[in-house]
C-alpha cells in the first residue's frame, strides 16, 4: 500500500474531528429536527427503552412519536450512557458519523478516479458548510450518509479495478465485469447488509436512492452498442437536425426500455436483497410495530413517507414548476465549493466528449447527484436537505476538475477562477444584507456576527488576487481550503454558539423552577420539542377547541400547573376564558418566531414572545 493510502484518511479524521468537535455543546439545541430527536433520545435513556422513540404525550392521551426509525436513537443513548445527558452527548453521534463518512467517501473516489481526487472531494466535502451544520446536529443525514456511503463502496470495490496511481493521465478506471455488479457473494451480502442499516436511519428512502443510483449506472453502463445509430445521416439540413434529435431522445429512452431494466434489475440479486436487509432490518419494525399497536407504523410510512411523497407538509409547498429548488439547493449544500460549478461541468463535459479515463467515474458521480436532484423535484414535500446525499456526486466532479487545474490540464477557461471568486464575494455581501436584518429580529446588539460576511467578502477579494499573481497553483489550494475550512469554524462555532446566546428557554424555566420545585408544565396553542427535553419532563399540548381538559389540568395542579403560551394566543384565547385569574410568571422572547408589528422593526415584524401562566 502506498504511503498516502493511510496519512490521507488520517488527516481527514484529525482536521474534520476538530471542525465537528469543536464547541459541539456550546449552543442550546435547534427546534424543531433536533429538539425533537433529542427529546425522544433522551427520554428512551431514562427509561431504559432501546425501541419506541416518544417525544411527549398528546391531549387525547395518545404519544407523539419521533418520525424517524431507531439508528439515531441508538447513536444518542450510547452516547448519553458515555457522555451524560447534554447537547454534545446528543450530537456526538453525528460528528462521529459525518467524519468516518468522508473517510468511506475518500476511499470510493480513489477506486472510481485516483488518490488526488479523492483527497479533494473529502475536503472540499468536510469543508462545506451545509455538511457541517448535519455533523454538528440531531438529525438523521450524517448516519444515513455513513451507512449509504458504505454500501456503495461496497459496489465500486467489486465493480471498479484498483487504481494504484495518481496521476489522472496513467489511470484505468475500468469496470471488472460485463454485469457490472459485484460477483463476489460476500460483497454482495455487506452491501445489502449497509443499505439494511440505511432502512433503519431513514427507511424507504435510505434504501431506494442509494440502490436507484447504482441501478442508474448499470443501465447506462449495460447498453448494448448502437450500431444502428452511428451510420452517417444524409447532409442536408433537416435530415441532420431530425437524425440528431431523434438520437437524442432515444439515448435519453434506451436505458429505460423495459426488457434491458428488468435485466439490470434482476443482475442487482433483488431476491437476495430482500432477505438480507429483511433480517437487518424487520426485528426492530416489526417490535415498535407491536409494542405501539401499529401506531408507529402507519405514522411512519403512511404519514411522514407516502404522505411527504405525493402532498406538501409543514408548509414546505412548491409547485413541480419549482424544477430549479433542488439543483438551487445542491449548489447550496455544496457551498463553497460550489462557485466552481460551471467551470467544472464545462471540463467534465469536454473530457467526456475528448475522452478520459474518469469516464465512468464521471458518469457514476453524476448519476449520484442527478438521481437525488431528479427524484425529490417530483415529490409532494420539498427541503434542502433531501438532496444532501447527492452533493457527493456533485463534489467528486469539483475535485475533479481542481485536480486537473493542479496539473495545469484544465479544458476550462482560466477566467472561470476571477468568476468564482466573485460569486464569493458576492454572496459575501448578501449574506451581510440578510443578516444586518436577522440581527435586528433575533440577535440584537450581536454585531459581532458581521464578522463572517466580512471575512467571505475579503477571502473572495484575497483569492481573487492570489490566483492572478501566485504562480504555484498547490499554494493557491491548499489556501482556498484554509478558507474554506475556517468559514465553516465561523459558522458552525462561532456563528451558532453567538446565535445560540438569543434562547430564553432554560432561564424560562429556571424563573419556575425558581418559585416551584416540581413544576407541571403543558402548552397552550404553540410546542417546541425543546420545552419537553429542557424541561425534563412530557409536555401536554392543549388547544383552542381543548378549554375543558385545560381547566382540567389546571384544577388537578392547583399548586404546581403551568401554561407555556406565546402572547398573542394568550391574549386571544385565554384571557376570555380565564379573566384575570392567570398570573404571568416570566416572559422570555420566542425564539425565531415572528409577527407582524405597526411599529419600524426589521421588515415590519418583531420577534413574537412567550409567556408562561400559573392560576392564582
């Protein structure tokens, strides 16, 4: 093994640890994803419950469950076990997650290119911002990208040769066999093994994008020579404009012709997939099942799966004429790297058509990106970071293109650097407008924060000026990922912990606390998952058409009942119903919430506030 086969996933391991490490529980915990994963985490660790994840009890007496399958909660009870239980114990396990995966990312993009691309993509990937901020949170992507990234260097080791080389030009990035699926039985099983763990992180989803990304490549890969198509058309003009859009759409249809799909599927061992992840997989569906009477499932997988795939939920609604969101999101999740776009499709494209031996490395990264951007623009329900698992596809042509820069090999204009870096710039001095709003709402006197769009707008303005002047092109990458990588620090140390200063929560309950030594808490008209996990306690939501069981728990806490409502539902609502028979025992400002006001706030709105109640 060559000697950069270790230092480079070791340095990978060592620079991203202190990136995702650093300053992990210095901020409270964002609603709602990670309150809401937090909250149930917790909760099964102080019961001793390794099955069903609850978050807190509703006003019918029925649990509000968390919405993802168990992976997560694992991850976060051992790390409770290890750590206690706080904000760094509960985004341990994605930190922990989010670097291995970039270990597992370099060793797929040295099989499928080489060792100098590999070592890009994990850095340029380890340095995007959006990665960072799923590393450093209480969701499900940095496990799911772990165990999906496993399963498809499973796939690359059995279909692509070893690639022992460096340099782009000596490469063979070869297929091994005309399948193009691994013919090793056991790979065969650990693949299907990791997509199985998938199922447990995110379920449907963790299994069919990976497994439609592979399967994409097979389909393309597989096509059988078009002879037909290569005979020389007649010259005049019409015939050749006719003759070459019909063969653009039949290359576009011929992967998809039904007899060849059922091919490639059955070349995949769909039989033995189905029993491996079965068995990884089902004992847990099948216990949560049980133990909730089949509430949890029907929730998971008619709600929050088919539910989210053919309707909009939690406002997240645009139309499908939205088709630019997702490939507007994957520049987003792969920023900064991203400002490299056109330049690096402008090269890929030239190479492809001249002839590389990235080839198929080319096309397996693209599929990995475009089957990400084109299924999600389909769906009912759409977020950014439904497509974060394709910003690899997405970075491996990046890094391949800075690569080819490094040995002045690029097919681009050299323009295209001067563009980027002021598309930098630029979004340095967006960034800066949006956020001289943001601080007005939400951080006030917090100037501070202006520090990191000042530091975009000057990196932009620096690097611009360095790759014009400097003449060693390893100096000029080596210091955009100096950049990079600190712009990350900014953000998800600094930024977040500064930010962070701005949540009343725990003094909210502290002023109770203060007065009460077991309080009782529910919720009137609003819930945060954060209430339940820094209350240390389920949190009963009571709404507007719900007055009777309110004065229930009222009349059953006489001395140590509760509300936590905002202002604007306490004036609306409870005051009619109650009078002046509530006092108001602290009012902290509503986190991130807004209303409308009449006054000159930012944007005509202020932040909204919270109140909470106790009955004299």
């Amino acid at each position: 093994m060559t000697k950069d086969f270790w230092l480079a996933p070791l340095f990978i391991v060592v620079v991203f640890s202190v990136v995702y490490l650093g300053f992990l529980g210095g901020s409270y915990l964002w609603d709602w994803d990670e309150t809401v994963y937090a909250a149930a985490g917790k909760q099964m660790f102080e019961r001793g419950d390794w099955v069903v994840p609850i978050v807190t009890a509703k006003s019918d007496g029925s649990y509000f469950y968390g919405d993802k399958p168990i992976m997560m909660y694992w991850g976060m009870i051992v790390s409770f076990h290890i750590f206690g239980v706080n904000e760094f114990a509960a985004r341990f396990p994605s930190a922990f997650f989010g670097t291995l995966s970039l270990v597992l990312v370099y060793f797929l993009v040295r099989r499928i290119m080489n060792s100098r691309v590999a070592f890009i993509t994990a850095c340029c990937l380890g340095s995007a911002v959006f990665y960072g901020v799923e590393s450093r949170s209480v969701t499900t992507d940095a496990t799911l990208m772990f165990w999906t990234t496993a399963a498809t260097l499973c796939y690359v080791i059995g279909v692509f040769k070893p690639n022992r080389t460096t340099n782009a030009t000596n490469s063979s990035v070869q297929t091994t066999q005309r399948t193009f699926f691994p013919t090793s039985y056991p790979l065969c099983l650990l693949l299907y093994f990791c997509l199985g763990m998938s199922f447990l992180c995110k379920g449907p989803v963790g299994v069919v994008l990976p497994m439609a990304v592979i399967g994409m490549f097979m389909l393309i890969k597989r096509l059988p020579p078009r002879d037909w198509l290569l005979t020389p058309p007649k010259r005049s003009p019409v015939s050749v404009f006719v003759r070459s859009s019909s063969d653009t759409i039949v290359t576009m249809l011929r992967p998809f012709n039904p007899i060849h799909f059922a091919k490639t599927v059955w070349a995949m061992r769909p039989l033995t997939a189905i029993v491996v992840m079965f068995l990884a997989a089902a004992p847990w569906y099948l216990l949560v099942h049980h133990q909730t009477g089949g509430v949890w499932t029907s929730f998971f997988f008619g709600e929050h799966n088919f539910g989210r795939a053919t309707v909009a939920m939690e406002g997240h609604s645009y139309p499908l004429d939205y088709l630019w969101y997702y490939p507007l999101s994957l520049l987003c999740i792969t920023f900064p790297a991203s400002i490299f776009f056109v330049p690096s499709l402008l090269d890929m494209g030239r190479r492809m058509w001249l002839g590389t031996p990235f080839r198929d490395g080319y096309i397996f990264a693209a599929c990995w990106a475009l089957v990400y951007v084109g299924v999600f623009s389909v769906v009912g329900t759409k977020m950014p970071n439904y497509v974060f698992l394709g910003g690899t596809g997405a970075m491996i042509i990046y890094a391949a293109f800075i690569e080819h820069w490094l040995r002045h090999d690029e097919l681009a204009n050299k323009c295209w650097f001067n563009v980027a870096f002021a598309v930098l710039t630029v979004v340095g001095v967006v960034t800066a407008i949006a956020l001289h709003f943001l601080i007005a709402l939400f951080a006030k006197g917090d100037y501070v924060l202006y520090v990191v769009p000042a530091y975009v707008i000057v990196t932009g303005i620096t690097l611009i000026i360095v790759v014009n002047t400097a003449k060693n092109r390893n100096i000029i990458a080596i210091t955009m990922f100096l950049a990079a990588t600190l712009l990350s620090v900014l953000i998800l140390q600094f930024g977040a912990v500064t930010i962070s200063k701005h949540q009343d929560y725990k003094k909210m309950f502290a002023a109770v606390d203060a007065e009460c030594k077991e309080p009782v808490y529910c919720s009137f008209g609003q819930f945060e998952p954060s209430w339940v996990f820094y209350s240390n306690q389920q949190i009963v939501r009571y709404d507007a058409d719900e007055m009777p069981q309110l004065h229930k728990f009222l009349s059953e806490h006489k001395n140590n009942g509760y509300i936590i409502t905002s202002r604007n539902k306490y004036e609306q609502y409870l005051t009619t119903e109650f009078g002046d028979t509530l006092r108001e025992v602290t009012t902290v400002p509503y986190f991130l919430k807004l209303e409308k006001t009449k006054d000159n706030a930012a944007l005509g709105m202020k932040q909204r506030e919270l109140v909470v109640l106790k009955k004299m």
